[in-house]
C-alpha cells in the first residue's frame, strides 16, 4: 500500500475486482482515527495554499528551506530532496509575453471563431511553482499551431488534505 498512488488504473486489471485505493482509503482512515498524523502530512497538506506566498519570493523560501538546519529537519521529519520553488513568476512571465488570464468576462468577449482555438491551461500548485519552464513551454507550443493558450486562475485543488 505504501506505493499506492490511489490513481484507480489497477482496479479494472485485478482478476478479482478488489479496489485497493479505496481499501487503502478506508484503512488510512480508520488508522488515522486512531493514531496522530505526522507533522509531515500536515506539512503537505498544506503545500498548495502555502506555495503562492512563497513564490512572491522565491529566493527567501528556497534560502528558509533549503539550509543546513532545515534540511535537517526536514530530514527527521521524513521528507528529503525537496525542490526549490522556481524564480520565474508564471503569471507575470505569460503576461509579458502576452497571454492572458482567462477570467469569465474574457473568455465570454470572445467570438465563436475565437472560442474554437482557446484553451485554458489549468494550473497545477508544482508545475507552476516548481518547474515553471514547463508552463511556458506549453503555452509557446500550444500557440504554434494557432490556439490561444489562456491561464487558469490558480485555486488549489486541496486533495492532499
């Protein structure tokens, strides 16, 4: 169970149909009804809502978490090789190249011959934050063949909690 990623692919190929992400749902929560959760689950859990604060300054998180002491605790806490947060600021960097945001009074301004090439791009909390390069990368290849590549509003999605 402990290399479950709760995706739900296995659960149409087991010969007997047992459905081992909700089995291992059910058991995490009857244990954890029982047990204290490590502090790193909280950690995690909070991740996404903490990420865009962090990304405002970058280089200050990845200097908080990324020295001697709190690798450390880190470490002790079981979480190791964390990433640093990527200094590039998705949003501004779009803008500047001249995507835009879609927010529903944009996207409702744009003619049906504007709509049929849209797409909204669905930020994801690492992706944005970690590995920002991937973001651009896939609005610049997403333009290429003609589409207008517009940003999701950043909303955490909140699963890890």
């Amino acid at each position: 169970m402990d290399g479950c990623l709760a995706g739900k692919s296995c659960v149409g190929q087991c010969p007997i149909k047992v459905d081992v992400p909700a089995f291992r749902s059910r058991f995490l929560q009857a244990y954890y009804g029982r047990y204290l959760r490590p502090a790193r689950d909280h950690l995690v859990a909070r991740l996404e809502s903490v990420l865009p604060w962090a990304a405002r300054a970058p280089r200050l998180a990845n200097a908080l978490t990324h020295n001697v002491l709190s690798r450390a605790v880190s470490r002790r806490m079981g979480l190791v090789n964390l990433p640093a947060i990527d200094v590039t600021h998705v949003a501004r960097e779009l803008r500047r190249r001249g995507f835009h945001t879609a927010t529903p009074a944009a996207l409702r301004s744009l003619t049906e011959q504007q709509r049929r090439k849209s797409v909204v791009v669905v930020q994801d909390a690492f992706t944005t934050h970690y590995e920002a390069s991937v973001v651009l990368d896939t609005f610049e290849l997403l333009r290429h063949p003609g589409f207008q590549p517009w940003l999701g509003p950043y909303l955490p999605n909140r699963k890890p909690e």
